[in-house]
C-alpha cells in the first residue's frame, strides 16, 4: 500500500494531500455549473439529458450537511486509487472476463483509463464509446447490447 496518496492529473486530487488547503476544488464540484457539465460535457446527444438531472442533483448538493459529505468522498477516493495495484494483480491472476464500456470523452475516468484494463487482461473487450460521464444516458441500447452480447458469449 502507498504510504501517501498518488498524484492525479486532474485537480479532483489536490485535497487528498491537504483538504483544508484546496476548498476551491470542493467548491467548484457542488456549483450548479460543474453539476451540469458532470451530466453534459463530452456528450455526442445534449438533447437526450433532461435537466431536471443536474438541477436535482444540485438541489441534493445544496442540502445541509452535503458539502462536507461530498468533501470527505472525494478525500476518500484517494483509497480507490491506492489499491489499483492489489486490483490489478486480481486481475492477472484471476483472468476473468471483463466487459469494459467507457465513454471516450469522460472528462472524470478518462478514455486511456479504459484500455488500461488491456494491461492486466489481454482479452478485456473494451468500447469506447462516442458518449460523456453518464454513457448510459445516451447509449442506453448500444450498451444494453454489448452487454447482451457479452454475457452471451461467455455463457453467463
């Protein structure tokens, strides 16, 4: 296990060395505008997201008590990416299928992300797919297919 948490690229990861000291960060993700962009940014369809998701997703945010939740899940996730290296040798161990089905312009797990899976399983079936964060709110069929299909030819 890392003894301190890893680097990330985006600025998701600046609280996990100090909280306190990267308040802006929190403060941009509970916005109304990062709330919609989380639903909308990367998306190939904007029309097929009803608003009412971020503004609801706002509303829950804007709650007492939500802020702080939100701070110590993002503080959190830093444990996520400390274990990559115990989950990936599972992997490679354990060779089970995987189905991946990513959205290539995720602005939060970004595609690279997706086809790492192929380092640790050489026959993961990866899709990317022409979608944002919240894929299945786009590609609910294409999924469902590839799901369908995967769960087929390995006769689960």
């Amino acid at each position: 296990m890392h003894s301190r948490p890893p680097r990330c690229r985006s600025r998701l990861g600046e609280p996990w060395a100090d909280p306190k000291a990267h308040t802006d960060v929190l403060d941009a993700f509970v916005s109304l505008t990062a709330t919609e962009l989380r639903h909308t940014l990367g998306t190939s369809h904007p029309e097929r997201y009803n608003p009412d998701t971020w503004t609801d997703e706002y509303a829950h945010l804007s709650r007492p008590g939500q802020r702080e939740i939100q701070g110590d899940l993002l503080y959190d996730y830093r444990t996520n990416v400390a274990s990559y290296r115990v989950w990936q040798a599972w992997l490679r161990d354990h060779t089970p299928p995987v189905l991946v089905v990513w959205g290539r312009n995720d602005p939060s797990f970004i595609s690279p992300g997706a086809g790492a899976f192929k380092r640790d399983l050489p026959d993961a079936e990866i899709h990317l797919l022409d979608a944002g964060h919240f894929a299945l709110d786009e590609k609910n069929d294409e999924i469902a297919t590839l799901i369908l299909g995967f769960l087929a030819k390995h006769s689960i």
